[in-house]
C-alpha cells in the first residue's frame, strides 16, 4: 500500500489569494486522516489537489515520493475520490455506474458485476442497483458513490463529506467501511464537518484562515 503526502503546498484557484497555503499533511497506509474545518475553509480543495484535479501553486503532492501531477497519474497511483457531489452519471443506474468504473480500471465485466452487487450490499443498496441515478434519493445517491469508491479499492481513499446526507444508522455503517479501507492497508482521508464522525478517525488536521493545524496528531 502507499503513502500520500502534500508538503508545504499552497493551493488556490490562480483566482487571487490562495485557499490554503503552506500545508503540510502525511496520510499513511491503515490510517484515517480527519480533514475539518468550517464551510469555505477548504476542505473540497485539499482533498482536489491530493486527487490530482488541482495543482499546487507552491509545494508538491506525492504518493510514494512520486508526484501526482494530474488526475490520471493520481488514479494509476491507486487513488481515488469519493466527491461530495457523488460524481455519478444520473442517466445510468447505480449497478452501471460502478460497473463502468471497474471495466475502466481493468475488470471484466462479469467481475465488474460481481463486486458491484458486493459493493451496494455493503451500503445497503442490495435492492436498488438497476435504479436509475435520478430516481434515488440524496443518500442513496451518497451511498452508491460510496459503494463505487469502495470498489475500486484504491491504495489512497479520499472521501469528501460523504456522510454529509445520510442518518445516524448510514453514518455509522459507512465510518465502519471507511475503516475497514484502512484496515486493509489504504490511506483514507476523509473531509468532514461532522466532530463525531472526525472522533473516530485516527487524527485530525484542522483547517482555518487558509491554515492547517493538527488539533489530533498520531
């Protein structure tokens, strides 16, 4: 498995003053890095530029003292991101948008079935696979992100509010899954506002004012 690492990067959107600057944050394999802070703190960016979507105006991110560069070197790095807003086709059901993605990144297709029934049983999604995107709820639709994130079973796992529509039960049953990523050997970075899903993960990097602070180091 592999580690990230973002060190001393600034990060904006080349639109005036950076969101974040000077950021320094290590996810290690079989850990679960809590990324907090209030709305617009810039939590969704971090989480960008670790994925390879948003480069670094200073600084460098890496996976094994690799750089990540850009979005398609960060998904051969093994990393992938579950967005906040579930990234999911509407026009396709749940099972085809976690299928697709799995033939994309080299499955066939009757194992891309296979562990696309696996992966919505574990959100419980069992009976909604051939729903189409559109017709499921706001937590389902969170839920089936997930499941397509957990499919792909990246070395680094960024996860970005995910929990964000789902009740109390679902919350719970998707830190269990986002912990048993780590106990599987994958980094998980997982951005929240929610202090008791933050609880749990195994340390807690703060943002504030373009700022990063470790308000739980492990």
């Amino acid at each position: 498995m592999r580690t990230l690492a973002v060190e001393s990067a600034s990060i904006g959107y080349r639109t005036g003053e950076p969101v974040l600057r000077d950021v320094t944050v290590t996810a290690r394999p079989g850990e679960i890095v809590a990324v907090t802070g209030p709305s617009g703190a810039g939590k969704t960016t971090l989480l960008a530029a670790m994925a390879g979507m948003l480069p670094t105006e200073t600084g460098r991110v890496l996976v094994d003292d690799e750089p990540v560069g850009d979005r398609d070197r960060a998904v051969a790095s093994g990393v992938v991101l579950i967005p906040q807003d579930n990234g999911l086709a509407a026009v396709l059901t749940a099972a085809e948008n976690i299928a697709v993605a799995l033939i994309a990144t080299g499955s066939t297709p009757a194992e891309a079935r296979r562990v696309t029934v696996a992966a919505l049983d574990r959100v419980g999604l069992a009976g909604h696979g051939d729903q189409l995107i559109e017709e499921l709820s706001g937590g389902q639709q969170q839920r089936a992100a997930i499941a397509r994130g957990l499919a792909l079973r990246g070395d680094v796992v960024l996860a970005d509010e995910v929990t964000s529509e789902l009740d109390a039960a679902n919350r719970q049953r998707v830190m269990q899954l986002l912990r048993a990523e780590a106990e599987r050997g994958a980094a998980v970075v997982f951005a929240t506002h929610d202090p008791e899903a933050a609880a749990v993960c195994d340390r807690e990097l703060h943002l504030l004012d373009g700022e990063a602070t470790w308000t739980r180091a492990g």
